[in-house]
C-alpha cells in the first residue's frame, strides 16, 4: 500500500536535485517541471518494483529523472534550438541572504524585549495564541479567565507590543 507521508518526505528531500537533473537535460523551466512530475509519478506506480543492486535509490531516481527529462525533450522538438537560462536562474537560492538574516535577528530580539515588558500572564497568552494556534476558548478554559478577558487582553498586549516595536 501507499504511503503518502513517506512520499511527501521523498519527495521533499529529493525533488531539487531532480529539477535540477531534469533542467540540465531540458535548458526550459517549464518542460523540466513535468519532466519532474513524470519522474514522481513513476516513482509512485513503481516504487515497489526497486530492486537493491549495489546502486543507491538517489542513482535510482536520478536515472528516472533524466529518462524522464529526455523522453519530454524528444517529444517536445530535439532539433528546436534552446537558448540557455541565465546562471542566476539556476542557482538561486530562496533562502534568506546575510542582511535579511541579520534584519529577522534583530527583529526577534525586539518582540523579545517588548515581550518582557507585558505581565508574564499576557505574554504567555499571547505566546499560546500566536505562536502556538491556541484559540481565545482555550485560552480562557485554560486559565480560568472569561473569554472576552482573553480577548481584552490579547487585543492590548497586540497594541502594547505594536507601540513598543514601533520606538
């Protein structure tokens, strides 16, 4: 049977050297993008048929990957002339760079100081809100304290920690 969550971490663990497996056969983002998609797909329908040979399962993938990218190639125009993608375009990284980095440090240390200055008590409610998902009824169950309290509260520490931020 299937298992969709081992997929999912499959599939988030290998699908960038994939992409980029496929989008060194095919130079065209689009057509590497199905190119991957055919890949997974084969993967799903056939994982049960990999055999342990010697080989690794990333050799396994890779291989499908660029079968995958040269049978979309062939189907879509071998002889069609490819303009090659800019080098920015194949190693970008989304990730944050160093300055954004530096900005979000300094951030959290702010929130963390203006988290200081709340009651301990609110700052905890809004910890547990905020940054945890509780809801305003849990909240209020959890601490005893009526639900519009809650929301009183949470409504003024949100203006508390806006002024403070904003200094």
């Amino acid at each position: 049977m299937a298992d969709r969550a081992a997929f999912a971490r499959l599939y988030e663990r290998t699908s960038a050297k994939l992409f980029g497996v496929c989008l060194r056969v095919l130079q065209d983002r689009a057509l590497a993008e199905e190119a991957l998609q055919d890949t997974y797909l084969k993967v799903w329908n056939n994982a049960g048929k990999y055999q342990v040979n010697g080989y690794s399962p990333m050799t396994w993938l890779i291989t499908l990957a660029r079968n995958a990218a040269v049978d979309r190639r062939r189907r879509s125009g071998a002889g069609r002339v490819v303009q090659p993608l800019e080098i920015d375009d194949r190693f970008a990284d989304p990730a944050p760079g160093p300055a954004q980095q530096a900005e979000a440090r300094d951030e959290v240390q702010a929130l963390a100081l203006c988290m200081d200055e709340l009651p301990p008590d609110r700052a905890e409610m809004v910890r547990r809100a905020y940054l945890e998902g509780a809801t305003y009824a849990e909240l209020s169950e959890a601490t005893g304290v009526k639900l519009n309290t809650v929301r009183t509260w949470l409504r003024r520490s949100l203006m508390s920690l806006r002024e403070c931020l904003s200094r």
